[in-house]
C-alpha cells in the first residue's frame, strides 16, 4: 500500500503556503460546481491584497465566489464559461466577463491555448495504491484543465468519491493541501404541480430501453419520477443527481440495453447531496469522464434511442431556442444542450426535448413562448435542431413541420392566457385563419 504522504512529503505544504505560489496575473482555473476547492478559493481571496489582475475561469459556481465581490476589481476578473447564481450580478455590472462556448469544447480552448491556463486549483480524492487520485465529482473540464495547467494545486479530500474513467498520479502535482471538509451539496427542488404535468408529458417521450440525457433541477426530477415502470433505461448525460440513484436502486436504470459503454452510468460532473456522492464512491458501474468525451455530439449519436432533455427560457414560434439570456443580460449558458440535442437528433432513435413551464415570472406571468424573442438575446438551439417543446398544456413536435405547422402547434402548448396574442401574430405573419 502506497504511504502517500511519505512519498509527497515535499509536496505537501500549509494552503497559505500553496497559494503564495500564485502570482499576480495568472489565468486559475477553479474545478467546476460541487467540486470546487472551497479552501483554495477561501484562501486565495484572503491573499488578495498582494495579488493584482489574476482572472478566474470556470462554468457554474456553486460556492459563493467572493473574488466576484464589488472591490475585488483591482485583484480578480472572472471569466465565466457559463454563469450562475453567485456570478451573475458580477457579468452584469461589467466586472465579469462571459465566454460563449459549447460545453464539449471547453477542453479544447484549454489545450490548445485559446484560454491560457497558468494555474488549476483542484479537489481530489485520497490517492489509490498506485498514487491515482480520481476527479471525483468534478471531471468535465477540470481534468484537462490539470493536462494544460502549468502549476498544480490540489486540495486532498476525503469526502470527495473515488470515481472510475478519469485521474491524476499525485506525483504530477505540484503543492498539495490536506483538508477534509464536506463537499458542496444541492438539495433536491420543489416539485409542484406544473413540473408534475411536464414531466408526465415528457414521461410519454420515453421507452423501455432508453437511455437519458437529463439537466438539473425540477423538470428533469419530475421526469424521474413517472419513470418508477419503465425497464433498462440508461444514462449518458454530462449530469446527474439523486434522482438517478432512486430509479438505479429500484433496478429501472440498469444501462444494459446501451449501444456504447454498456452497463455503465456515463457522467462528467455531478450535482446533489451526500447520497448521491456515495452512489458514485468506489463504483465501477460509474464512469465519470471528460467532457470532451461525454458531451462530444458524434459520441452521443452513437447511443441508439437516446432521449436527451433540457429547458428553456423563451422558444419563438419558429421553434428557436433561447436558453441562456433575459434580453441582452447574459443569465446562463449554453451549457452543454446544443451538445446533447446535436447528438440525439443524429442517433438513431434518438429525441432532443425541449422541456419548460409555459410562463415565467413571480408577480406578473410572462409567456415563455414567444412570437420573437426578446431583443438583444442569443439564438441557443437553432430552429432546425429542435424536435420537441413540452409545456404542462402538451407536446409540441417540430421536426419535419413547416413554419406555419410550428407555430400551430407551438401556440396549443402555450398558456391560455397569451393565446390570443400569439394567434394574432400567427394570422398577419402567415396570412390565414388559426384552426386550433
């Protein structure tokens, strides 16, 4: 058995002492969402004062960036791949900035210089026999991050799951910081009656046998739950949560009908509570791997029925999707959906869904079918990529529809309420009289 700690006894220092080898403008790259080094980051910020200009890149922050803090200007840039809760207000005031990219490709801008890579702050796993420590819950662009970077600190875990399919030997980093503490967890979200009826409809989509791309949050968990009958699903998905690990116990996820890694759960990061993170721990059913291999739409195109599920914040009645932005306010990303929805409408059997409650807002419900989106936002899912809209009222099916039969059945799924102001920009663009 490896004495890891004997062997890496030069390598092992203070986290004050680890990040003192950062130097003022460096480009770090931060593990991504649950798996980011809580410590580092902690500790790189009390350092701020003798740091100047270091930019920060990663995709969804799950922990509370402070480096995005008004006043931290002079000594931090974030630069977000995708932006989340804790980033946004930051990208918004122009103390932030965003990079559009396709979530498969984020390798590539590391490896090939397009995003410099100075420095990578990681969280891994205690290392195996042969030195190995696992990415853990955080794979997708975080390992080849570590393949780019020039300096390599790590925080050692504990807690953090050994998971199969990726790695790195401790002997290739460079400082290394011992200190367990709990992982960032995501508790599971309310379900209301809404996200019930979207996901039944969405439900209906999918059949024995399949295998499931899902996002996050309460749409996609809605979907898991009308799934309780089904057999030998399987799962190949940049993401999963807790819900997977219900329906893999129950024995209705078993991944054995897959045409590509069979019998294994296929991942590249992972979003939920402890549960979920011993589900993964030390199991070979599991692998997590990078996102340049999950997420790659020719690899997704080889998985026979696969059914890949997302949202989004506005579809026109031409069926384009924006997924990502309020007008001309970036809010997300364009994450990994145009990777997944390219691949399934390439495999055989496959169905890019389109899933979204029909109206947005919290003191005045706003349409979320549109008759064009809103001005300034981004075309996220090209009309000619989607296949299905699902909203609580039903099932839009686009591919192979024209125009006209778009709109006609885009506005059925809309809400009642905004009915008649979508059918009155259907008969003046269309000049004909709406039969729904």
């Amino acid at each position: 058995m490896l004495n890891w700690r004997t062997e890496c006894a030069n390598k092992i220092v203070s986290v004050e002492e680890a990040i003192s080898h950062v130097k003022s403008g460096d480009k770090i790259v931060f593990a991504h969402a649950c798996g980011e080094a809580q410590c580092l980051t902690n500790e790189l910020v009390r350092q701020a004062d003798r740091l100047e200009n270091v930019e920060i890149m990663h995709m969804v922050a799950m922990g509370q960036s402070p480096y995005c803090q008004p006043g931290m200007e002079k000594h931090f840039r974030h630069n977000a791949l995708f932006v989340g809760g804790s980033t946004r207000k930051a990208v918004e005031e122009g103390r932030a900035d965003y990079t559009p990219c396709f979530f498969h490709e984020a390798p590539k801008l590391f490896k090939e210089g397009l995003l410099k890579v100075d420095v990578v702050f990681l969280q891994l796993s205690e290392p195996d026999e042969n030195g190995n420590c696992s990415f853990g819950i955080s794979v997708d662009y975080t390992q080849p991050a570590a393949e780019a970077a020039t300096l390599k600190i790590a925080q050692i875990n504990k807690n953090m799951p050994y998971t199969y399919g990726n790695g790195i030997n401790i002997k290739d980093i460079d400082y290394i910081v011992e200190k367990d503490e709990p992982l960032i967890e995501l508790q599971p979200p309310h379900i209301g009656d809404v996200e019930k009826q979207i996901g039944g409809y969405v439900a209906s989509l999918i059949h024995d046998g399949d295998t499931l791309q899902l996002g996050i949050g309460a749409i996609p968990d809605a979907v898991l739950s009308f799934l309780g009958e089904k057999k030998d699903l399987g799962i190949h998905s940049e993401m999963f949560s807790d819900g997977v690990v219900d329906l893999a116990n129950k024995g209705v996820i078993t991944n054995k009908k897959k045409t590509i890694d069979q019998g294994k759960f296929v991942s590249c990061f992972l979003m939920g509570t402890k549960k979920l993170y011993d589900f993964v721990n030390n199991n070979p059913d599991v692998l997590m791997k990078p996102v340049d291999y999950t997420n790659d739409p020719f690899v997704v195109a080889q998985i026979d029925n696969i059914i890949s599920i997302n949202s989004a914040m506005q579809v026109d009645l031409m069926g384009q999707v924006n997924a990502e932005m309020i007008g001309s306010r970036q809010f997300s990303g364009v994450g990994g959906q145009v990777d997944f929805v390219r691949g399934a409408s390439r495999a055989k059997g496959g169905k890019a869904i389109i899933a979204m409650p029909s109206t947005t807002g919290k003191t005045k419900k706003i349409s979320k079918i549109v008759a064009l989106l809103d001005e300034g936002a981004a075309v996220t899912t090209s009309r000619n990529d989607v296949d299905y809209v699902v909203t609580e009222y039903g099932i839009a099916a686009l591919k192979g529809k024209t125009l006209r039969q778009r709109a006609e059945a885009l506005i059925k799924i809309a809400h009642p309420d905004f009915r008649a102001e979508l059918i009155e920009e259907f008969e003046k663009r269309f000049h004909c009289k709406f039969e729904g």
